[in-house]
C-alpha cells in the first residue's frame, strides 16, 4: 500500500553548513518548550521579569538564527495590532495621573499595565518564532500528533498547508478574469453581490478539488495518515536544553516573586 510521505528536513540543512542549535532539537522538545515558555511569561507580572523573559526570547532567537529583518516586522505588526489597546489602557485603568491630556488624566496603573501587555506579547511571540516558527510545517504536524493531539486535525493542519498556495492562485485566476472583464471594486450593490458571487464560485471550486484530491489519494491507499521519511527521537540535546529552560524558568519565577 502506497502512502504519502512527508520530509521533514530543514531548507537550512545545506551541505557545510552547521544547522542551528535549535534545529537539531526533537520537533515535540520544541512544540512542548513553547508552550511551556508562554505559559510561564502569562504567568509572571513583574516587569523584572518580563524583561528577563524577552531578553530569553531574544536568546532563543539568535540560536534559531532567526533573519533579524523579517523579525523585526513581524513584531511591529504585532504592535500595530495592539495599538488600540495600548493607547486606551492608560486613560481608562485608573490611579495616580503622571499627566493631563485634554483633561483627561494618563494614570500610572494603565501605563504599567500597556506595558506589561507589551513585554509578554513581544516575549511569548518572539519565542515562539523562534522555537515553532523555523520549523518546518509538515514536521511541526507529526511533532503535534506524537504528542497527542487527534489524527483529523492533523491532517486538516497538513492539507491546509499544502494546499493554500493552490486555493490563493484560484483566487487569483478569479480576480483576473473579473478586471479582464473591467471589474473595479467600488462601494456599490453590483460590486458586493460580484464580490459574493466570487467568494461562491471559490467555496464550490474548493469543495470540488478536495473530493478529488481525496478520492486519488484513496486510490493510492491513503489511510488517513501521513508518514515521515525521518524519525526523530528526543536526545541528550533535548534533555540539556529543557533541563536549562526550566532553570531559567525557575528564575523567572523566583524574579517574580520578589
């Protein structure tokens, strides 16, 4: 019976080139590492040790050898997504005002508490990026399955993944045909029932290419499963770096505490 078998080797795994340190890690170490991460950063409250937690983040970020440009970009859009928050937090939390804009009093307990929305936000994201967000997507499915989490969902996660490039170049094929026939999107009726009947014609094209897919893929034995070509197994790496994460972990706390 023929599978389907999904690689799970880096784009970073180049001849002469040293892989990074996180690389080489068991994708399950660190799946389970970042959600170990996040959950203590949720849990900490002082800046202290919020400021600790991202300076670990940025630590984890240079043994991922995330590139530093695409880094950068991907946390001021996650800025520019709390913005709102941010901005409001300071004249409605109340407390002692440091000072009066328009009247209205910037308290102290809204700006300690924007900032420790920031540090966790900017900590848990960029260690998440750098644990999760290099890996590659089929090796991160597997690594969620070993650890437990239903079969269906993987393969949902699996086939999403493969497929969403197929699914945005329809779209696009659908929005070139509608400017070919001198389609503009403007704020009226014709252009909102046209913009409907698009999102129809992709949902009904979807659904149609997934039966297929999934009745050639039974044809050639697919079981539900997806099988990798390589196996991991956790090493005495993974055990050094989770036994130093929880030490640093440890600290945090007791940072915390204080």
């Amino acid at each position: 019976m023929s599978v389907l078998a999904l690689g799970s080797a880096s784009p970073l795994d180049l001849p002469g080139q040293a892989r990074p340190l996180l690389a080489r890690l068991d994708p399950r170490s660190r799946v389970m590492a970042a959600l170990v991460f996040a959950a203590a950063v949720v849990w900490c409250q002082s800046v202290a040790a919020l400021l600790a937690a991202l300076g670990l983040a940025a630590g984890l970020a240079l043994l991922a050898r995330l590139p530093w440009g695409t880094t950068m970009r991907r946390l001021l859009a996650l800025e520019g997504f709390m913005l709102l928050t941010l901005a409001t937090l300071p004249f409605t939390m109340g407390g002692p005002a440091v000072v009066h804009i328009a009247g209205i009093g910037l308290g102290v307990e809204g700006l300690h508490r924007a900032l420790i929305i920031v540090l966790k936000a900017n900590a848990v994201v960029l260690a998440t990026l750098a644990l999760i967000g290099a890996m590659e997507l089929p090796a991160l499915g597997h690594a969620l399955a070993r650890l437990g989490l239903p079969l269906r969902f993987v393969a949902l996660f699996l086939f999403t993944v493969r497929y969403i490039e197929v699914l945005y170049r329809q779209y696009a094929r659908l929005r070139l045909a509608m400017r070919a026939r001198a389609f503009r999107p403007t704020a009226c009726l014709h252009c909102w029932r046209s913009l409907g009947h698009l999102i129809g014609m992709l949902l009904v094209g979807t659904l149609e290419r997934s039966e297929r897919i999934h009745a050639a893929m039974r044809c050639r034995g697919f079981d539900g499963r997806f099988h990798l070509l390589d196996e991991h197994r956790p090493g005495r790496l993974d055990w050094g770096f989770g036994a130093v994460q929880a030490v640093s972990l440890l600290l945090l706390a007791a940072l915390d505490v204080m």
